[in-house]
C-alpha cells in the first residue's frame, strides 16, 4: 500500500493519513511501578561485570599466544595488551560508579567525559611504555590482545538475560 501524494490517497483508495503503518507507536510515559517493573526485567549490566569479562578475555589470548608460538615474550606482551585494557576500564569503572546517587544528570554526563578521557589517557600512555616495559615486546600479540578486550564486552550483555532474580 503506497501513497499517492496528488490523490491525497493510498493505493486502496483509502485517504492518506499520512501516519505511516510501520511508524513507532506514540510516547507513552511509564509511572513508577512499571519502570520498576521494566527495571525488574532488565537490570543493568554492572561495569565490574565487563572488566572481570575483559580480564579473563586477555588471560585466555595470552594462553592461546603461548601455546601457539611457544615463546613467553608473546604471552607476556598479549597479558600486557589486556592490562591496557583491563586497567584503564577498572579505573573508569570505579570513576564513575562512586557518586551516582543525586548526582545531576549533566554532572553525571561530565562525569562520563572526564573518566572516559582519564581511560583513554592511561592505555596511550601504557602502550607507550610497553616498549621500555615488556622484554621482547611482541605487537601482533599485543594489539590482538587489546581488540579481544575491547570487543569481548558483548558477552556481558549476554549474561545479563541469564542472571537469576532472588525474590
């Protein structure tokens, strides 16, 4: 069914409302029970869960790296990469889970920012010091392992669905 815009009609000869079928249903605003009971449903994703994520992710890159070349310096620069994920998003998560009650929301949003430059911050200057930190230093072993890290996030989200509310 399209609309003719000249008939001021669809297709079926029916009069175009201009409301397309497909379109979003209208706004409604949640009173305090069902936002409770939307929140009951689908709890937050705590950051802690991410990091501890993020950490056994890294672990398990540097094993993979030291069974596959057998050399400990890959193992020790995948550890790393993960470190300079792993760290940084710690201290983000500690930032900003510290004073979240009465906070205004632009303070919480500023807040976000500041701790969100501090993490990004920190993992430049860890990577800049891995060539002075890590004895033979091993970049595919480590940027493989950053991107691991970073991207593993996923898989706390999807654990969100199977954690059991106590009542």
């Amino acid at each position: 069914m399209t609309a003719d815009p000249a008939k001021g009609r669809t297709d079926d000869g029916a009069p175009d409302t201009g409301a397309d079928a497909g379109a979003d249903p209208e706004f409604k605003t949640l009173s305090r029970e069902e936002a409770q009971a939307l929140m009951a449903k689908h709890p937050p994703v705590s950051p802690w869960r991410v990091v501890a994520v993020q950490a056994a992710a890294g672990a398990v890159v540097a094993a993979l790296w030291l069974a596959a070349t057998g050399r400990g310096g890959a193992a020790w620069s995948a550890l790393y990469g993960a470190a300079a994920v792993v760290l940084p998003a710690a201290l983000m998560a500690r930032g900003i889970t510290r004073r979240l009650s009465g906070a205004a929301p632009g303070a919480l949003v500023l807040g976000f920012l500041f701790w969100e430059a501090v993490k990004i911050a920190l993992a430049v200057a860890m990577l800049v010091a891995a060539v002075k930190i890590v004895p033979d230093l091993s970049w595919p072993a480590l940027l493989v392992s950053m991107v691991v890290c970073m991207k593993v996030s996923w898989l706390a989200l999807l654990w969100r669905g199977r954690v059991k509310q106590t009542s």
